[in-house]
C-alpha cells in the first residue's frame, strides 16, 4: 500500500495557516465561492416585475411623460435590491443576471416611439460607450494610459468612409484608386487597421516602464490630427468629407433610417463588452490584472509585461476604430476637428467617472458624455468644465468610480448585515 504523504502547510508569523491570512482571503480578484441554496420564488418574482417595469414602461412615450416618477422608483428598487442581496448567493446571481436581461431589454425596446434627436443621441451612446470600453480595458485592466482613442476613432471613420466610397487619393504624389467596398467589409478592416498602427507606436513605447504609452500616444493624436488636417489629396482637409449611407441592410432590413442605425451601434456596444468580458475571464485578463496591480511581481513570476500589456493596448485602439466606421455614418460628415485632443479627454474622464476596472463603468461614463452632455448643451462647451469638476469631486471622495463607489457600497453594506 502506497504511503500517504503529508504536504507541509506554509505557516504565517503566527503560526496559523498562510490560507487563512486576511490579505489572501481579501484580494481584489479572488474567486468568489457561491452559495448554491434554495432559490427564494417571492425575491425573484419581485426582480422580474421590477425588471419588466424598467424594460417596458418608457415604451411609446416619447418623454415618459406621466412615468417617469414610477420609472424611477422601479430603477431605485431594482438597485437596492442589488445591494440588499449578497452577491455571492445563488439568490445574488439571478438578481444579477436579471438586472443584466433588463438592461439589454431597455435598450432594445426604448426606440419604440422615440424621436429621431433621441435615437441620436442614444446611438452616439452605443459608440462613444464602445470607445470607452476599449479605453477600459487598455487603463483599467492593463493599468495603461492610452491618449489616443480620439484618433483611432478617427483612423476607424476615415478608414471605413475612403473604402466604401471608392474614390481616388493621392498621397505623397502616388495616387491610388480605393476598392468601393460594402460598408459592412470597412468595419473589420477598421478594426485591422487600428489594431496594426496601435503595435507600432506601442511596441517601442512599452519596452520601458511608466508613463511612456502616454506620452507617446499624446504625440500620436497630435500627428493624425495634423495628418487629416492637412493631406487634401486624402482627407480633403478642413473641409471634410459628406458621409452618405448606404448599402447598408442586415437580412433584408434597411439599417439607414436613425433607429434602425442605432442597432448597429447597440450590437457593436455589446460585441465590444463580451469581447472584454471574455478577455478579462481567460488566462490573459488574470495576467493583464497582475500586471496592473504590481508589474514587477508579475515580471517575476514570468508573465511578459510588455506583450500582454500590447494585446490590451491593441484590443481596446481596434474597438474605437470599429466605432469610429459606425461614427462616420451617425454623424453624416467627419471632419479633423471632431477627432482632436478634446474629444480624447472626453473619453478619459468618462472611463475614470464611470469606474476603472469594471464591466459597467464604461456605460455609466458613455452616458456622462452623450446623454447627460445634451441635457447640458446649453451651456456650450462649458459641460467640460462641469464634468472637469465633478470628476475632480468624485476622485476625491469615490477614486474608485461610480461603479467601483457601488460594489463597495455593497460590500460595505453586506459586512453590516452579516455582523
């Protein structure tokens, strides 16, 4: 009979088990052990008729006029219940994956009886949002500063609008006839694109340690915005190109009209959060998290940094490209100016507003800079200095985002209750 052999356990300072110390059992990415006991029938009924209340009670009314009181309270509801419900609970999961079906149900079902103005607004949402979650992943999982997203964005509209219009450019005197492509082809090749010219000017950057992806992508929307600006015989400069829609149908369905276009950028959104949600599950979002949480321990323990950090950095440039071909036919008309500097800081306070390092946040901050931005466009470009300061606040007294302030909200509030 083979012998039995007692693998000695690590021991802390104290003599007790190394496993059972705070700082193991408290990690920031620790695997949650749920609890699989009885399903509670009364919470999730009342999950599910909050859900149906939020998904369905805006349809047909164009300012949910007369509900947007009760729409409210169901929203408020459904967030406590969030809270109130722990999480690593059979119960806690339904809850959350109820909330999850409700929010995709709200945004498939709220164009129903909206106005074309809403519908655009609502789809620059669904891009800008897809922007910031690319921005997400490079700054809040591989815990790089990328300055760059505007001009990718750009990069992605200018590549996708010169391939589907089949016009001749000329650039440093070579000219060249472009293939006349379906506006469908331009989006992946978009993606290519961006992907590409991201390993390029982050391949050098990243050999050395600190802000350099930052720097060096700063430089870079500098130059793109210098490029678009100037090279006539390829953007047309200053004065732009006129976007027109067209050969753009999915099984017989005419995506041109603004509500039917604002699909198109809600399935982008989606296909850019489960592109991340898969990255951040698998063995590469575990090593982009250790390497954002400490570098040179990672180092050590034989993760290379540099490329995993390239892969997110590259990901999350192809993402904004893609958006930016869908942009180009949102907004009808590119031109230099939309892909500047300011457009990337836009971007920035919106990943830290909504909450680095999470799945929701980059919707929360989207929203800060489309939908709660025309509410606010009143007063001209000064929203930015709103925005500025609210960002500065929120750093101040919830650095962890508004998602981020939530999950602790709720951790806090599970602690009470379990003590």
């Amino acid at each position: 009979m083979a012998e039995s052999v007692n693998v000695p356990q690590s021991k802390a300072a104290d003599g007790s088990d190394a496993l059972d110390q705070p700082d193991f059992e408290n990690r920031r990415d620790k695997i949650a052990i749920v609890d699989r006991g009885r399903l509670s029938p009364s919470l999730i009924a009342l999950v599910s008729m909050l859900g149906a209340a939020v998904a369905v009670m805006p349809v047909g009314r164009a300012g949910f006029d007369g509900v947007i009181g009760l729409w409210f309270l169901s929203v408020l509801l459904l967030v406590g219940v969030n809270v109130a419900v722990p999480l690593d609970t059979r119960n806690g999961q339904m809850v959350r994956w109820i909330s999850t079906a409700t929010f995709v149900a709200f945004m498939m079902l709220f164009p129903i009886g909206k106005s074309g103005a809403t519908m655009t607004d609502f789809g620059l949402f669904a891009i800008f949002g897809a922007v910031v979650v690319g921005m997400n992943l490079t700054q809040g999982f591989a815990g790089q500063v990328s300055l760059a997203p505007a001009a990718f964005l750009g990069i992605g509209s200018y590549t996708s609008v010169l391939l589907d219009m089949g016009e001749e450019v000329t650039v440093a005197g070579v000219t060249v006839d472009l293939p006349d492509l379906p506006f469908l082809a331009t989006i992946p090749i978009a993606i290519v694109v961006c992907m590409l010219l991201s390993v390029l000017i982050g391949f050098p950057a990243l050999r050395v340690r600190g802000p350099w992806l930052a720097f060096v992508t700063l430089a870079f929307s500098l130059l793109v915005f210098l490029v678009l600006n100037n090279e006539d015989g390829l953007t047309r400069g200053s004065r732009g190109i006129r976007v027109l829609r067209n050969d753009f149908e999915i099984f017989g369905i005419d995506m041109l009209p603004t509500h039917n276009f604002y699909y198109a950028g809600l399935f982008y959104l989606f296909f850019s959060l489960t592109v991340v949600w898969w990255i951040v599950r698998s063995p590469w979002g575990r090593a982009l998290k250790a390497i954002r949480d400490n570098s040179g321990r990672a180092s050590s323990l034989g993760v290379d940094v540099r490329n995993y950090t390239l892969l997110g950095f590259a990901v999350g440039s192809g993402l904004a490209g893609g958006a930016g071909a869908l942009y180009a036919r949102q907004v009808e008309y590119i031109e230099p100016r939309s892909y500047f500097v300011n457009q990337t800081i836009d971007f920035f306070l919106a990943t830290v507003a909504g909450g680095l390092g999470t799945l929701a946040g980059p919707l929360i901050g989207g929203s800060l800079i489309t939908l709660v931005a025309d509410y606010l466009r009143f007063t001209g470009d000064w929203y930015r200095v709103w925005f500025g300061l609210f960002v500065m606040v929120m750093m101040v007294v919830a650095p962890e985002g508004l998602a981020g302030s939530f999950n602790r909200f709720r951790a806090w509030v599970q602690k009470r209750v379990d003590s």
